[in-house]
C-alpha cells in the first residue's frame, strides 16, 4: 500500500501537500547581494565616528635600577670533563732539547758473521737453567790483584789456539784459521759491586782494557775472522759472543756495532776494528743524578748511572748511556750489567786472529784523566 503518490512534474515539497501552500521569495535582492555597477554608495553625511585610542600615561616610563654582576668569575657551572681541551697552537714548535734522545734502532742481523740458530736456541736455554749468580766479597789480596791489573784469562774448552802471559796483565794469543766462536773472560771480576759500588763508596769507579789487533787470518764458512771487546756476569755460555746472551755487552770489530743482551743484529755504534789497531772499552759507575735514600739502597742500586766508552789508539771515540731509551719491543734490558753484579772482561774470537789483552794500565795507549 502507498501512503504518499508523487505526481509527475510536481515539486517534491509539494508531496503529500497543497500546491497552494508554496512560499514566493521576498522581493528585492538577498541581503549578500552587492549593488550593480551603476549603482554607487553614498557615504553618510558628517565625520566618521570617533574612536578612543590608548593614551600613554603622562610622565616618563618608571624608573628601573642598574643591575651590577657579582664580584668573581661567574658560577653557572663548573667544568667537566666533556668541556674541550684548551687550544693548542700546533705552529709552536717545542723545545725538544731536554727530552731523552729517541732509542737507538736494532737490527735483525749482522751484515758480517752470524751464528747459527741452534746455537743461540742452546745458549738461550742454557742461560735458562744457570742464572746469575750473586756478588761476592772477594779477599783483600784478589781486589788488590785487579786494581793492579794483575789478572788473567781463562781459556774456555770451545777455544781453538793458544794464549800465553808476557808481562803482568799483559797477553797474547792466537787462534787457527776456521775456528769457530769462542769467549775468553778474565779470571777476576773488574768490578766488584760489594766494595766498588758508588752507592757506598760515594765516587765513580772506571774498568777498562785493552786488545790490539795483531792480525786477521782466514775465517770460517763464508765469514770474516772477527774479534768482540766486553762485559759479562756469570755465568757466561763462552761459545758466545759477549753482548749476546743475558748479562753481557759487547763492541764487535767486524761489524763496528755493540750489543747488550742482544741476540740480533746489534746497534750500530763505530767503524769496524782493523788488523794494527788497538781499541779498549771501559765502564764508569758513578753516583746517579738524583739522591738516593740510602735506607733503601738495597732496592735502589740498579738507579746507579753507567757509562760506556769506546777507545781506538788511545783515543776516546764513543760512548753511550747503559739506561738509555730502550725499544720496548727489541731490547731486552741490561739486567746484570747496571752495577749489582760482578762485571768479567771479556774477548770474544771468530776464526783466524792473533791479537793482545792489557790489563795493565801502563801499558794501555788510552790514559784516563
């Protein structure tokens, strides 16, 4: 059933009404709309109305009092660790006098003879089983024996010629022609560190002797004949180099480089050592730089300073500071050598060489001061 029927053509508000009912517009146009263009407005007669405007307050604007900032540096915060560093100016160069010289670069090996590895692995191991041992306090007439430069040199099994005494202090020797590496050491310490320590007797002690260099003769398995000059703690594996092993150093004539504790190549340090020279190597223990505590002195003595030095012909040419500037990643210290334990010369040989040791002060070239 429809309730509501629309008729066509009929406005849809008509249905369900009378089409009677529908509301005509008001005359005239809507409210928005504007006026045609030939119509114009007239403004209204008179002034515009007025309007209040803001007024400043009469006078000057309220005084205000100066603020003053608190006496002292301001305190809004202290600073911390994340502030940046202060600047710093990287065109100044610094004065690098006073700083320590840079450590003195090794080599991995000499450019003259080379042991072979089974015989450092040997040594090394060696060394591992038989420390060092302990200073002694020598007999009043052996300390009276060294200062005088009666000594003598004790010839190991590995050594291959002779050596034979020809005055006090005084020897010569010879070895054949392919021999192989052998070390000479004196038959006394040089130095004593019970009684020729500085730490207790409060002044310098010097050791020294000399080699001359008589000839070279044929040398062994492709290498040069060579002599080494030195310094050892005992015990020493004498078919060793001095300076290659623990507790030794050494100047080497065939390479000119010095060794200490060193298995390698050595430093670089004089020219090599010639058939007619004579070279002499010396050690001063003195008095360290800084004071000591003497109360302390047992734990103190490894501060005392030691110098080494080089002569040729009488001549002082080189030196260096045992407690240099060491390579932390090559050097292996110079523990045995820094004036706590007995120091023996020795004469390290390599193939054919005839040659002299003096122990004897008058007769070295080198005259100390």
């Amino acid at each position: 059933m429809c309730f509501f029927k629309s008729l066509k053509g009929q406005h849809p508000n008509t249905v369900g009404g009378d089409s009677s009912q529908n509301h005509a517009p008001p005359p005239g146009p809507p409210p928005s709309h504007h006026p045609k263009d030939d119509e114009h407005y007239t403004l209204p007669p008179g002034p515009p109305p007025v309007r209040n405007e803001y007024l400043p307050p009469p006078g000057p604007p309220p005084g205000r009092s100066d603020f003053l900032p608190p006496s002292g540096p301001p305190s809004f915060h202290a600073p911390s660790s994340d502030d940046p560093p202060p600047y710093h100016d990287w065109t100044v160069v610094e004065d690098t006098a006073l700083l320590p010289p840079p450590p003195s670069l090794g080599h991995k090996a000499s450019p003259a003879g080379n042991a072979s590895l089974s015989e450092a692995d040997r040594a090394h191991e060696w060394c591992r089983m038989y420390p060092l041992i302990r200073p002694h306090l020598p007999a009043a007439v052996q300390h009276k024996s060294v200062q005088n430069g009666d000594i003598n040199l004790v010839k190991p099994r590995e050594y291959q010629g002779n050596v034979s005494v020809t005055a006090m202090g005084s020897w010569t020797g010879s070895t054949i022609s392919g021999g192989r590496d052998a070390c000479l050491l004196s038959s006394l310490p040089l130095y004593f560190p019970v009684l020729d320590s500085p730490i207790h007797t409060r002044t310098k002690k010097t050791v020294y002797f000399e080699v001359k260099v008589k000839s070279y003769g044929r040398g062994r398995d492709g290498d040069a004949s060579s002599l080494a000059l030195g310094y050892c703690a005992v015990p020493y594996p004498t078919w060793r180099m001095p300076g290659w092993e623990r507790g030794s150093l050494g100047v080497h004539g065939d390479d000119g480089r010095r060794y200490v504790n060193d298995s390698w190549g050595g430093k670089d340090f004089t020219s090599a050592i010639r058939a007619g020279e004579t070279v002499g190597l010396g050690m001063d223990f003195s008095v360290p730089d800084t004071p000591l505590d003497y109360r302390a002195s047992s734990a103190q003595t490894s501060n005392i300073k030691v110098e080494v030095f080089f002569t040729r012909n009488g001549i002082k040419e080189s030196d260096w500071n045992l407690h240099e500037e060491l390579d932390a990643e090559n050097d292996l210290g110079v523990d045995g050598l820094d004036g706590q334990f007995d120091l023996y010369a020795a004469v390290g040989l390599f193939g054919g060489v005839e040659f002299e040791v003096n122990f004897n002060r008058h007769l070295w070239l080198w005259q100390p001061s």
